[in-house]
C-alpha cells in the first residue's frame, strides 16, 4: 500500500514538473501511472523546455497569413485585360479599304457586312 501511495505521489510530482515545462500536466501523470515516475521523469527532464505561446504573437501570425492568403488569390485571378472596342463604323471603313484595295470581292465585303451589323 506504501508503494502505490508513493508511486501516486512521484506521479504528481512529475506531473507539476511537466507542467512548470509547459507539457500537459494529465499527459505525464497518466504516463508516470502506467510507465513509472522515474522513466517518465526521466522523459520529461530529457525533453526541451516548450515555451508558452504568445496569443498577440499568434494573432500577429494568423494576420500575416491571411494576408498573404489574400495576396495569393488575388494575383491567381488573371488581370482583365482591357477590352478594346471597336466602333462599326471603323469595322465598316477597313472592310472598304480592303475591298478598294481589291483584298475583298464585293460578295466577300457583302457578307462580312452582313456579319457586323448582325452583331447589333
């Protein structure tokens, strides 16, 4: 009975330690239970040191990740390229030169003015 008292009692003490090391206090103590104090003691000591987080230090990190998040998806989306619009009527007056130039048949300025007014 003596044993399992002390074995509770090097049980919590490892379990303090751990805690004061920043490790999970129930995780050590249950491993001192099933394990033994000394080889989770020994465990414990040959751990490093884990500091506490820093909640600022964590928001200032979840920013910084959202934004270069954000970043990321905004260059992903291609730019638009601006879109050059072009009245009929110049449409129309380059057909004509090509026609005056003999590029086009009459038949074939006919029917590409047909496909831009259809346009309309």
């Amino acid at each position: 009975m003596e044993y399992f008292i002390g074995w509770i009692v090097l049980s919590f003490v490892v379990a303090v330690i751990a805690g004061n090391r920043g490790r999970s206090v129930f995780g050590f103590f249950l491993l001192s239970m099933v394990l033994s104090p000394v080889i989770s003691g020994i465990i414990l000591l040959a751990s490093p040191v884990v500091e506490p987080d820093d909640p600022d230090e964590r928001e200032r990190e979840e920013a910084e990740w959202r934004r270069s998040e954000a970043r990321k998806l905004t260059e992903a989306v291609a730019p638009v390229a601006p879109t050059v619009t072009v009245s009929l009527a110049d449409e129309l007056t380059k057909l004509a030169a090509l026609r005056d130039k003999g590029v086009l048949t009459e038949d074939e300025f006919a029917g590409q003015k047909r496909r831009l007014l259809s346009r309309l």
